[in-house]
C-alpha cells in the first residue's frame, strides 16, 4: 500500500485528486477523494479500462497521454499511477488553458493539429472531458511542444461498440474534436 502526503497533493478534479508518487517523482497516483458525489469515481473505471483495452492493442505511442502504470492501492483509497508531464527543465509542465490565455488559439495550430491526427490516427477515444483545463502543454524545448490529455481518456457513450471499428472510431473522434474546437477555441 501507497502511503499518500498531504503535502503531495498536486491537483483535484470533480471526483479524483492527484499525488505525486512517495516513491518516484516521474509518477502521480490518482485517487477519488472523500466527500465526492460519488464513491466510486466512474472516470477512473473508464480510463483504467481504456488504457488496458490500449495495452492490449500494443501501443507504445504515449507522446499525447500520460504513461499507464497500473493499479494501486492507497491510504487514500484506489488509485492508478500515470506519469508525470514535465518540461525540459524538470517543472511540471502547466495547463494548456494557462498557455492559451497568455499567447492566444492562433500560436499552438501546429501543435492543436499534431494531436488531433494521433487520436485519429491511433483511434483513441477522447471523451467530453477533454478540455483546455485537462490538457497539459510540455515544454521540449523554448519551440518545440507537445499537448498531452491528462483526463477524458475513453468512451462515456454506452455504445461503444463502433469504436473497435478504425472508420467508426476516427468518425466519432472527428465529431468530438469539432465539438472540442467549437466549444473551447474559437471564442
């Protein structure tokens, strides 16, 4: 068992928290926190099973998501560990909701469209949690950036049986990315 601090509290969403791991700093644990409306957190089943339906497909292209490290349990509760986003420099990389107040939709295209053509072209299913707050902006260098989704990985939809079906799935990711684009980025 997983001994979480209070003073590695790292962030909290509507269900989860997150910690960085006691044992290594290149991992965080998310745990669904007490006092929720839920006591169990259905973002968590999601994207446990999502990332282990992608384990099983083989991928090893993680540039856009956080890597998977399995289930564990904590003094917190259930938890899984994912990687930690960090900079070239070793910070842990801000959200692209910060960069996007700061420089604007129109400096990250490049980047907007490179992450848009690895969910379609990995078929992974986005959720509608996918918002600029869930987006983490790492930093490889002063020009060179990556968008990394750390939260509405997978499917909310009960029929979800179109996305075993590459044409199915990169349709419904097509209609998620405009919805995306239309809600959060031209404003």
């Amino acid at each position: 068992m997983l001994f979480l601090k209070d003073e590695d509290f790292i962030a909290k969403g509507n269900e989860r928290a997150i910690y960085l791991h006691p044992e290594d700093n290149k991992k965080t644990v998310k745990v669904t926190y007490e006092g929720n409306q839920r006591q169990e957190s259905k973002q968590s089943q999601k994207e446990i099973s999502y990332y282990k339906e992608l384990e099983k497909r083989g991928m090893k292209n993680f540039k856009h998501l956080p890597k998977f490290y399995g289930e564990v349990e904590t003094n917190k509760g259930a938890g899984f560990v994912i990687e930690l986003i960090r900079d070239y420099d070793g910070k842990v990389s801000k959200s692209f909701a910060f960069y996007l107040k700061e420089n604007g939709v129109e400096a990250y295209q490049k980047e907007l469209e490179e992450y848009r053509q690895y969910f379609l072209d990995n078929c992974i299913i986005f959720n509608y949690g996918m918002m600029p707050k869930n987006i983490l902006l790492r930093k490889n260098s002063e020009t060179d950036f990556d968008l990394v989704l750390i939260d509405g990985l997978g499917d909310v939809s009960h029929f979800t049986l179109p996305n075993k079906i590459p044409y199915f799935a990169r349709r419904r990711i097509s209609r998620r990315w405009e919805k995306f684009v239309n809600k959060y980025l031209l404003k």
